[in-house]
C-alpha cells in the first residue's frame, strides 16, 4: 500500500518540500504542494526592515512579472515599452538604488548564499550598475546586461563589461555561464536555463522583498525554472534573496 501511495505520489511529480531552521507556515501549504525541489530558509540577515509600502499585488510589472515567467508573454512591443519605461528612469536609477537597506540583501546573498566567487557572471537586468559594484569588490569575470540602452549609458563604464541585450534572447551560447544575477528583474526561465552550465547557480534578490514591482516568491521562482534545483534563502535589510543551485543538466 505504501509503495502504491509513493508512486502515485511521484508520478504526479509532487515533492517533497523540506524546511530547515524555519518553523513551517501553514499558511503557506498549498504551494509547498509544488514541484518546486528543496528549500532551505536560512535565519534572518543583518537589518530586517517591513519594506515602505510601494507596490501591491496591482501593480502592473507585478503581472508582467508572472506572465513572463509562467506564461512566456513576451514580445517586440513588450520588450520596446519596457525598454522605454526603464530608458526613461535611467538618469536617477543608480543614486535610486545605492540605498544601504535595499543593497542589504544582495551583500547578505553574495555572502551566505553558496556563491563561487570564481567563474563566469552574468547581471541581466542590471540597471545603471547601481549594484553592479557590489560583486566588482571581487575580482569577477563578470557581464552586465540591460534591454535599455539608457541604463547602461548611466553605468559606470570600468565595473563590467556591458552588453545590451533582451533577456529572452540572451547573445550567449549555451552552458556560458556559473552563475546568473537578477536584481528586481524578469525571469527568462528558458534563456536562464540555456546560459547557466550544468550546476549553475540562480540568484534571485528583491531589495523591497513583496513590495518590489518585479516581485516573485522564492517558491515561484523554483516553480518557473526547468529542472531540478535546490535553493537556500533569507531575508535581509528590506528584501531577501534565493540562491538556487542546478541539479542536474
Ligand atoms: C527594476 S530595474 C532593476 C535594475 C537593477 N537590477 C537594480 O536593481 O537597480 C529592471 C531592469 O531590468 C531591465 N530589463 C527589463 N526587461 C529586460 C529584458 N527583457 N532583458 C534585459 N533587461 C531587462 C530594465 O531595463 C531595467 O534596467
């Protein structure tokens, strides 16, 4: 009988969800029902802050967001308004987001989140390099990539190199690189898997946590990328971050 249950359990690619060091939610159960691989929640990083109240769940780059990475909505004139919305920010972005309780949870990532400071790096989305900086204190063999020019027009010119791009066609061959960065920015799933080597790591940050525009939970963010992955994460500063880690290729 319980062999019949496990395997009718995994045939319906339900897993197990396992927390550690966290007292479970149950409020939270539906999704631990997801196929979304294991998650540690580490303990909270330095400076827990509420983030302000900025953006809800109305908000319209919180549902491109979802589209994007569950649906795939994506296309020429997407991509062109999205480019102009951020263009148009570009001039105040980096002072924007050079904000100590914004930055805590990238410093807390880079720091608790199994990165390999070696190897291959890319930031899609990376803005006008506001926090591009933060993995420059590293020697890094880092790329920056932005779908508006403008961004990177404001970018410091010596952080990274510096290439404008879409993320859902990234200009790289497959299996290119160790580790990928975003920053309140859109996931690309497929490209993500596409570029990232066989056990390439994810790092995912929202500096204004479930207020950031582009929002997703750690549990959706596992759910939308293909593969089998394991993820560790926590809160920091106003946000957190979730470092996923491929399973296999
Ligand atoms: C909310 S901003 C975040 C910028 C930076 N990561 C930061 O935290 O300061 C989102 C950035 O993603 C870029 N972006 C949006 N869609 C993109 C795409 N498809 N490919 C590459 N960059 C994109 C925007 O141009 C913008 O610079």
């Amino acid at each position: 009988m319980a062999d019949r249950v496990l395997d009718a359990v995994m045939s319906n690619r339900f897993w197990v969800f396992l927390i550690t060091r966290q007292v479970v939610d149950f409020n939270s159960w539906p999704t631990m029902c997801h196929p979304v691989g294991v998650l540690e929640t580490l303990t909270d990083g330095p400076g827990v802050v509420i983030p302000e109240s900025f953006a809800n769940a109305d908000h319209p780059m919180r549902k491109v967001t979802r589209q994007v990475a569950f649906d795939g909505a994506w296309d020429a004139e997407r991509a062109a308004k999205v480019a102009s919305l951020f263009g148009g920010m570009a001039p105040e972005w980096a002072a924007r987001s050079a904000n100590p309780d914004r930055q805590a949870s990238i410093v807390d990532a880079l720091g608790r989140g199994q990165v390999d400071c070696g190897g291959t790096w890319l930031e899609c989305g990376s803005g006008a390099g506001g926090n591009t900086h933060l993995l420059c204190d590293q020697d890094r063999n880092l790329v920056a990539l932005d779908l508006a020019k403008e961004m990177l027009v404001h970018a410091p010119p010596d952080l990274a190199p510096r290439v404008q791009g879409d993320s859902s066609s990234l200009p790289f061959a497959d299996d290119t690189f160790d580790t990928v960065l975003l920053v309140n920015m859109l996931l690309f799933p497929q490209e993500l898997d596409r570029v990232l080597r066989p056990g390439g790591r994810l790092l995912w940050v929202n500096t204004l946590g479930d207020q950031t525009p582009i929002h997703l939970p750690v549990e959706d963010v596992m759910e939308a990328m293909p593969g089998d992955w394991t993820g560790v994460t926590a809160k920091a500063g106003s946000g957190f971050w979730l470092s996923m880690e491929r399973q296999n290729s």
